[in-house]
C-alpha cells in the first residue's frame, strides 16, 4: 500500500538514475549551463551557482543506489474492470488499465535538457491486465461510478541502461532505462485505494492516504 511521498521523480532524478545504473558520469557541467536557472543568473553570480550546482549533482549522483533506491512515478489511469463466465459457468473477473493521454503506451516518457530517456518498465503490459478477486471488482466498479481518473503511483527498480546509442520510439530518439515494477498502486480522486500489485520479494510500506495528491 501507499506511503506518505513528500515529492515523486523528476526529471532529473530519472536522468541521475539513468547514468548511475550505466555506470556512466554524465557531463554536470553542461547540465548546469544548460539549466535555466543558470542562464537566468546574473552574471557575477554565475561562478557561484555554477560551483553550488556542480556540488550537488556530484553528490545526489554518488547518493544514488540502484539496488535500493526507487524511481516514484505518478500517472493517471482509466480502469475497466469486467465479469466472464468460464467453461463451467463460473465467474471470472478481470481488468484493463489504460492510461489517460497515451492508452497504448508501456513506457514512461521523460526529458531532461534535450534527452529523451524512455523508462521501461519490465511486464507492464501484463501488470496492466490483471485477473481480480470478487471483492476487488466490486471495490473498483463502485470507485469509479464517480471517479473516471485514477491516481496511480508505481515505484521502479532499475534494471539497465542502454547506453550504446539512442533508440527511435514513437518518431524520436530515446535513450532505453528498463526498470522492473516493484509496486504499482491505484487511488480514486477522493484517496480511495482500488487495487495495488506487489512483487514477490517488496513488503510495501504503510499505508496513508496521500492527500493532496488525487485532485492535482
């Protein structure tokens, strides 16, 4: 279940976690002077912020651990629950979930200063179909009468980045960040919890209900 998150993944964060798990430095330099704020600094101060900023990239880079630090998603779903009869007659339940603005995508689409990295999540599209209990079909047919847009928060684990050279998705250039699901959770607008998946080997941490964080 879902734990109080103070801030989900930025850009940046994505990007930081991109080249650790490559095993690759990036350039912090050129991220900074590439930032806006940088460039919106004045002139005198520029030395500064560009020393300051340096610093704690260096430092949230070599912070960074991809066997145990997450990537924290936050995206916006549709679910479509449905009963079957199987051969004996029985009641089968099951589910669709589509995201909102991309209903077909399987990867999560991030930019950070000019580079597009796609992170993959591994089985997403059968985590994105999953067979439902009796009472979570019920739970969920009765969320979303009055709630259409579901919050859903997924916490990645990386797995590897390619870093041999930009791949084309979708008409553009992205870097490929795969990462396994570790948990994925699904909130109503009102903090309502629907359904959640686990990995085997994730004990998820204590549930709250995030407030604040449906009607965004």
């Amino acid at each position: 279940m879902a734990q109080g998150i103070t801030r989900f993944s930025t850009s940046e964060d994505v990007a930081i976690a991109f080249y650790k798990t490559g095993k690759i430095i990036p350039n912090f330099e050129r991220w900074v002077r590439q930032s806006e704020d940088y460039r919106a600094a004045a002139v005198a101060r520029k030395p500064e912020k560009l020393e300051k900023e340096l610093t704690r990239l260096q430092n949230k880079y070599n912070g960074f651990d991809p066997r145990r630090d997450l990537i924290i998603l936050r995206s916006y779903v549709r679910l479509l629950p449905d009963k079957q009869k199987d051969a004996d007659g029985n009641d089968i339940y099951n589910m669709t979930i589509e995201f909102l603005n991309a209903p077909n995508a399987l990867y999560f689409p991030y930019d950070f200063l000019g580079e597009r990295i796609a992170v993959m999540p591994y089985r997403l599209d059968q985590i994105m179909k999953p067979n439902l209990t009796p009472s979570e079909y019920k739970r969920i047919k009765e969320g979303i009468r009055l709630s259409a847009k579901n919050t859903m928060i997924i916490r990645l684990r990386p797995r590897e980045s390619d870093l041999s050279h930009p791949h084309k998705i979708d008409g553009m250039e992205q870097w490929v960040f795969k990462t396994d699901i570790i948990s994925l959770e699904i909130w109503d607008k009102r903090g309502n919890f629907l359904w959640e998946y686990n990995a085997t080997d994730y004990t998820p941490p204590e549930t709250n209900k995030l407030q604040g964080l449906f009607s965004k």
